[in-house]
C-alpha cells in the first residue's frame, strides 16, 4: 500500500486493487483564506473506488478532486459495503462539548491489503468511548490528528495511539510552513522512541510487522 499525504487530513491510499481517498480538501474562497494561513497545494483530480468524508468543514470537503466513479460514505454512522470491503463508520465528537461546539465527526475503518486502518478525522474527544474502541477493531495503520486546536492535543493523541496500538501511526492535521493556525507535531513525536521520518509525502507501508508502534512522519507537500 502507497499512502499519499495531500496536507492537513487529506490521504490517498493505493492498494493492490483499489484506491481510497480520504477528507480532501479543495480551493478555500477568499473571505475565508484571509483570515488563517492554508497554503497546501491543490489536489490534483485524481480517481479512487471509495471516498470518505469525516465531516463537513472546508478543509475535508474537497470531493470535487476525486474523479471516476467512487462510492462516497460522508459524514455518516454504520457498517457500509464498499469495493474495499466493510466499512465502519464511528459516530464521535469534533470537540470535547459532545458536539455542540464543532459538531459530528466519523471515524472510519476499514481493511486494505490485508491490514486494518482506522482514520479519525478531526476527534476531539479527550478519549474514545469504550464502543467507539470495539468498532475499529484492531488497527494495523492509524492516522491520527497531534495538533491541538480544535482537535487532539499532543498527550491525548499519545494517549489513544498507545491505547489503539497500531503498528505505524501517521500525525496529521498540525502546523506546517503551509499551515498556521494548529501547534506543530513535536511534542507528540517526542513521546514515541520509534519515529521514523519519510523522505516525501509520499510512503509504502511494510509487508512485514515490526514490534510496537512505529511513528510514520510524512513531509508536507511542496507547492
């Protein structure tokens, strides 16, 4: 599997024989660029066989950017067929108000070639609910938001990656030259031994299972 990290929460992942495309973003209008730097280049359209929505903010709504003919699961609870198999679609919260402050968010899971990922969109929650830990199941890959804000803060983001204990977690949804309004993932990265830092945006996960959790730092896309 080749996981492409687009900016922010935003990810392709290519399998074998499918593709799924995660909360894309698209071209921010102008009252609202002014107000917050968000300078990730454009997605280029490209297609995927299933595409996920954790919620319904500008920057994971871009779904004009996948092209073909996927099969869209947005903003949504339940257990859903798909190209790629079952679909888990976990109802959560973008703040730590039960959702009154932020709103929904989904937290999706589901396997491709052989492991199970779970994304969790923009939690911020200060910790899964005991049912929301059962429906992801065991993780094998974990993309997980490290940059505070209105989601999770370093330690609780710590937290639930050690409790999910997948064997490669991806810190997303932080402060990069691109980005400004988020805290950086350095002290998230600094609670982990194992961090491994790619070379791109642009990562192949291994065929083979390393003890423990490694850290998978992706380098943000160049404009």
């Amino acid at each position: 599997m080749i996981i492409r990290w687009h900016g922010q929460s935003a990810f392709t992942l290519t399998g074998r024989e499918h593709t799924v495309a995660i909360d894309p973003f698209g071209v921010f209008p102008p009252d609202v660029s002014a107000r917050f730097r968000f300078a990730y280049p454009p997605i280029e359209p490209h297609p995927a066989d299933l595409l996920l929505v954790t919620h319904e903010h500008r920057d994971h709504t871009g779904v004009d950017a996948i092209t073909g003919d996927p099969q869209v699961i947005r903003s949504t609870a339940g257990r859903f067929d798909s190209p790629v198999g079952e679909v888990v679609a976990v109802a959560s919260e973008h703040d730590a108000a039960a959702g009154t402050v932020r709103g929904p968010n989904a937290l999706f899971a589901f396997t491709l070639d052989g492991l199970r990922v779970a994304h969790l969109g923009d939690l911020g929650q200060p910790a899964l609910r005991p049912e929301q830990r059962s429906a992801l199941g065991d993780v094998d890959l974990l993309f997980v938001p490290v940059g505070g804000g209105p989601t999770l803060d370093a330690q609780t983001a710590a937290a639930i990656v050690r409790e999910l204990a997948p064997a490669h977690a991806v810190p997303m949804h932080y402060r990069t030259p691109a980005l400004d309004f988020l805290e950086p993932p350095d002290a998230f990265l600094a609670m982990f031994d194992d961090v491994h830092r790619a070379e791109s945006s642009e990562w192949t996960v291994p065929d083979q299972r390393a003890p423990g959790t490694q850290i998978v730092v992706l380098q943000p896309p160049a404009a």
